[in-house]
C-alpha cells in the first residue's frame, strides 16, 4: 500500500512538471523578425518545483487527508436533521421566495447604478437556468445549444427594431414565440436522439444559429453586429434625457423629477425582474401539472411511459418549446439592456455556463438553480483582478462540487402530491 | 375483439415467432404459455406495438393495429405490463397513477397555468380515481410512499392499477406472478377474475404459473419455439400429447 501511494505520488509530481513548466516556464519573444524561445526564469522554476512537492505530499498523504476531510461535514449542524415535512417545507420555501423577491423590489433605490446593471444580467441568467432546467433538470434532456434560442429572442427584437420600430413591449412576446418555434423545429428531427447524440446535434444547432448570424451580413450586420435597440418605456415614457420618438413622453418631465441615468437602469432592472418571477411562477406550476408529471415520466422509464400512451414526440416536444420560449423572453432583455448585440454575444461558452449554473444549483431544484445563476454570475465581478484565472477557478470549482456535492447546491426535493385519507 | 391472424416476427436470420394466431373475445381471459425462450414476449410486444411485426395481421375491434406506434396502440384500449416491472420509481405511488391519466386530465397549458375550474375538477377527479384504484388493489394507505420503496409484490399490484386507472378494454399481463409467494399469487388470482367480473376487462396473459393459469384461464394457447401448438380449455390443453412432450420432454 504504501509503494503504491509512493510510485503514484511520484508519478503526479512528474506529470506536474512535464505540464507546468512547458506552460509557465518558456516564452516565445520576438527577435527581430524571428521568434525565439526563452528559458524560464529561476522564479518560475522553484514556483514549478514547490508545486510539483505540494501534489506530491497531498498524493502521498492522500488517505489520511480525504478521511479527515470526510468528518469535515459534522462540522454543520444541520447535516444530521430530519427532512422536514412537504407541507412545511413548500410554506416556508414560498415565504423565503417571497421575502427574496420584496427586497430584491426595494433594493435598487440604495446601491449604484453598477450593481443593478449587473442584478439585470443576473436575472437575465437566472430566465436562462431556469428555462433550461426545465430541458436538462426536469425532461432529461441534454441540451448543448441552448443559447441558440437567446439569441435568436434577442435578435428578433433587434432586427424588428431595427427595421420596422417596433418597441420592446411588441418585440418581447414576438421574440420569446419565435424562440419557442426554433426549439420546436430543432425539436422534431432530434427526438430520437438521446443522451450523447442529442447534445451533440444540439451543440451543433447553436454553432449553425450563430454563424448563421455572423454571415448573413446584408441582414444581421454580421460580425458587426446591431446597435440602437431601443429601451423599454413605460406606458409611453421614455427613460433617456431627450425623448426620440414622436409622440413619446420623458419619464422625468411627466413626473416633474430631475433627469437622472440610474431611473432607465432600474426601470430595466424591475422589468427583468418582473419577467425572471413569472418564469419562476409559470414553470412552478408547469411543474406540478399533468406537463411536468409527463416530463419526469418519460426521463424515468420511457418504455413504461409510452406503453401509458404518452407520445414521446409531444412530451419532448413541449419540454424544448417552453424552455426556448424562456430563453427568448430572456433574450429579448439582455438585447435592450445591452443596446448593442453580436454574434460574440452568443457563443457556446454561454451555452456551457448556463448548464453548469443548472448542474450547479441541482437539476431540477429551482432555488438551487436561482441561487447558483447568482454565484456564478457575480464571483467573476467580484473577483476582476484574477479575471486571468476565471476559467481555472471555474473548472476547479467544477471539479469540486463533482467531487462533494454531486446532486448540486440545494438538489431537488420534489413537491409531490399527497392523497389526502378519506374518513 | 382481439384477433391475430399467423403473426410471425424475424430478427435477422432468427423467426422468433411463426405464424401464431390468437383471438380473445369480450370478457375473457387468455393465456398464453410455452417453454422459456418459446416467444411469448415476442408476441405481446408485437402486439404492443413495441415491435412492428414482419408479417401477419393483428385486429383490434376489427380494426388493423399492427405496425402502429406504441401509444397509439394503448390509447385504443390495449394496454400491458412488463416482465420485469416497470414504475416511476421516484415517483410516489398516487403519483405514478396520476401520470397513467394524462389523457383524462386537462392537458391546456393555459387552464392549468390559471387554474380553472374545468381543471381542477378534472384534477380532483383523477384523484378520486387513483384512490379508489389503489384501494381496490390494497395499496391506500402507501399511496404517499415513493414506488420505488414498495415490496415486490405491490409494487406487481401497483402496474396493474396504473394500467386499469387508463380503462383499457384488453389487459395484458406479462407474468404477473413472477418472483410472488403462493398467498400473494392467490390474491392475484382474484383480482384478474374480478377485474374481468365488475370492470368488463378482457386479459391476455403469459405465464409459467401452472396454478394461476389453469384456475382462471377460459382458453389457452400454447407456443414451442415460436410456432403454435395447441389451443383449448385448460382440460383440453392439459390432455394434449404435444403439450405434455413440449413441457416434459419426449419419453
């Protein structure tokens, strides 16, 4: 046992420097009109070789370290209680949500306009988890293209903005029922497909999207992208200093208030908070109809589900029209929030963040899922200075939670439905 | 109602069944036995639409079924269990009934989404319905538990439940019995003759059980090797020379 720790310790220091010191160590310079290669400095040798010591120890002493770490969840109190009961659990869930959502309402009005810019952006990903939970968490279905429907609700509002004016209140549902339509049109060919085949053509349905977006230039400005979306206005009110439109009222002279850039920043904020708590609210209920129940069926045993007589095609179906639906909504927003869209907007690292804010937060847990599209979205803003390690950080943390909490932050506790006992 | 006329199903180069025909009329329980290996799930999953036949006709009502996707099938009225049993296991067990029922419910997003009236009442009375099918069955007071928790035996009983809350017209059970002691298989027993009695059900049934079989069956087909080998009453199936030599051996 321990010749085998020692030879794999050894083995993992060595496979750290084979990977560190190539990556760290030499530089390519510019010598003239050649490239030169340049040997570390002493620095990056003795910071290469400590490293290569740490995994060496941790691997050795690996056994002993991971059992005390084992015991480390004793430490919280609360990690041997009893589950509480549904009836308390649901009451007390909806009394948190609600106190959440009252002061997310008032908090805008006592922070800086740079905070809820990015609150915005945080609801904005929080519509995008949770329309995509609905794919991955609750119908099973792994989904690698997801951000091809906000772009295509961000777009659409762009583009009938752009040419024929229509405002954000007429764009929002029209972009959210397209994005609704791709989903299902990229529904009906890929229903067969399951597990790794569908999160491939999936992926694939997001790379055509956006290329398609990047080269229809006579339409989409390609790579150029769009720009003058209007801001949403309220019954008529415009938000910015001046108003553009004829017949358009400002929001500061119809109140008599001093013009101020932070009422546009919050009124966007309310919206996107306004929509994020009915997405909330709709698929809460979606989940707990015949839908939902049809959706976990089919994820659970679709053998059993189809010899029910339940349509695998119309099941599916529906769970990739009203995700799509959500990310249209969500996309329509960010296009306003932002005034400005391109194709760089909707690559597939978006795709990759808004399913690990789903695995993250615990397929299918809506609170997990709001709580996780939170963290992921502000640590990075927290932490701008290590913006070089974002990635790192991130796989780490990944690793991570792979490694403890499988099932993710607050996993899934269905809600389910009791039958009360008749007297 | 049922009628299936020189049913055969090729995989490859192997004729899993030949020519096999079957009917089961209004009211009735047909069973299906044979050896191991002799194509009785074959059959039930032609018939289920799960395998689309390569040759022979299958009339439901009167109506050609075969090659039709397999829900449509169970929507006609022609639904089945499985061999090894198939819940919803994370599901709890009035859950797994209420899923059954999704063609009774109100499926309008919309009237869900604000609830109206016409829902709920659908949603109450879907309820009514899966309680009292779990009662029926004896399985009320677990009606909260996860499926997945129950003991085998109710969780045999539950599938059948699950099937009867869709009001199918023909029941069709694949080993119902298998891996229940001989109480709960009496018990079984009584609650396929009853839901032929009070619920006007016909059942097709494979089973190796000899007992269950021979006490409940109006008819019984028996199938070698994918080939039919003889139909009758019990009395005559069980006087039948093939039969014997199939199920004992040749002397």
């Amino acid at each position: 046992m321990a010749t085998h720790n020692f030879k794999h310790a050894l083995f993992c220091a060595i496979v750290t420097i084979i990977i560190a010191y190539p990556i760290l160590g030499l530089n390519l310079v510019a010598q003239g009109t050649t490239v030169g290669l340049e040997g570390a400095t002493p620095g990056t040798v003795i910071s290469v070789i400590l490293a290569a010591v740490v995994v060496f120890l941790f691997q050795l002493f690996r056994d002993n370290i991971m059992t005390s770490l084992g015991k480390l969840p004793k430490l919280n109190p609360l990690s041997g209680r009893e589950p509480m009961p549904q009836a308390k659990r649901v009451k007390m869930e909806s009394w948190v949500l609600t106190g959440i959502i009252v002061l997310a309402l008032f908090w805008p009005f006592f922070v800086s306009r740079g905070s809820v810019d990015l609150a915005t952006l945080v609801l904005i990903y929080v519509m995008l988890a949770l329309g995509l939970n609905v794919v991955v968490g609750l119908a099973g279905l792994l989904d690698l293209g997801y951000v091809a429907f906000y772009a295509v609700g961000a777009y659409t509002f762009a583009l009938l903005s752009q040419y024929f004016g229509f405002t954000f209140w007429m764009a929002l549902p029209i972009g959210a029922l397209l994005a609704a339509l791709f989903g299902l049109m990229l529904g009906f060919p890929v229903l067969r497909l399951r597990g790794d085949y569908l999160a491939i053509v999936t992926l694939g349905f997001g790379e055509i999207i956006r290329i398609l977006l990047n080269n229809w230039t006579a339409v989409t400005g390609g790579p150029n992208g769009i720009g003058g979306i209007p801001e949403p206005t309220l019954f008529g009110m415009e938000f910015g200093r001046r108003v553009k439109e004829e017949g358009n009222t400002s929001f500061h002279e119809t109140f008599g208030i001093a013009y101020s850039g932070e009422h546009k920043v919050i009124f966007l904020y309310l919206i996107a908070l306004v929509l994020a708590v009915i997405t909330a609210l709709v698929i809460r209920r979606l989940m707990r109809m015949p839908v939902g129940r049809a959706w976990e069926a089919l994820r659970e045993d679709e053998i059993a589900a189809r010899s029910l007589g339940m349509s695998r095609t119309a099941v599916k179906l529906s769970a990739f029209t009203i995700g799509a639906f959500f990310a249209g909504f969500a996309g329509t927003v960010f296009a306003s929030k932002q005034g400005f869209i391109s194709p760089e907007s909707f690559v597939f690292l978006e795709s990759a963040i808004i399913l690990a804010i789903v695995v993250l937060g615990g397929m299918g847990s809506q609170v997990g899922v709001i709580l996780a599209a939170i963290a992921v979205t502000i640590l990075p803003e927290l932490a701008r200075e290590f913006s070089d390690f974002r990635m790192l950080v991130f796989g780490a943390a990944m690793v991570l939670m792979m490694i403890w909490r499988p099932q993710g932050l607050m996993p899934m506790r269905r809600i389910h439905i009791e039958l009360k006992q008749q007297e | 109602m049922l009628e299936v006329q020189n049913l055969s199903m090729r995989f490859g180069g192997l004729l899993a069944v030949d020519g096999v025909n079957l009917d089961v009329q209004e009211r009735e329980i047909v069973s299906v036995i044979g050896p191991n290996g002799a194509g009785k799930t074959t059959v039930f999953n032609c018939l289920s639409g799960f395998y689309t036949p390569t040759g022979g006709k299958i009339l439901f009502e009167g109506k050609e079924v075969q090659g039709k996707p397999d829900y449509k099938i169970s929507r006609l009225g022609m639904v089945r269990t499985f061999q090894h049993v198939r819940l919803f296991n994370q599901m709890t067990v009035v859950e797994n009934l209420l899923v059954a029922q999704h063609r009774h419910l109100n499926t309008n997003l919309l009237a869900g989404l604000i609830k109206t009236p016409n829902y709920r009442e659908r949603e109450k009375k879907s309820l009514d319905r899966a309680a009292y099918w779990l009662n029926r069955v004896g399985l009320l007071d677990l009606a909260n538990r996860d499926a997945g928790n129950l003991a085998y035996g109710q969780q045999r009983r539950l599938e059948i439940a699950r099937c009867m809350v869709t009001e199918p017209k023909l029941l069709m059970l694949d080993e119902p019995a298998a891996g229940l002691n001989p109480a709960e298989t009496k018990d079984l027993n009584q609650l396929i003759v009853s839901l032929k009695e009070d619920y006007n059900v016909s059942v097709l049934l494979i089973e190796h059980d000899m007992s269950l079989v021979m006490d409940i069956s109006d008819r019984i087909t028996v199938i070698n090797q994918g080939r039919p080998l003889a139909s009758g009453t019990p009395a005559e199936v069980r006087q039948n020379d093939d039969v014997i030599k199939a199920y004992l051996g040749e002397a």
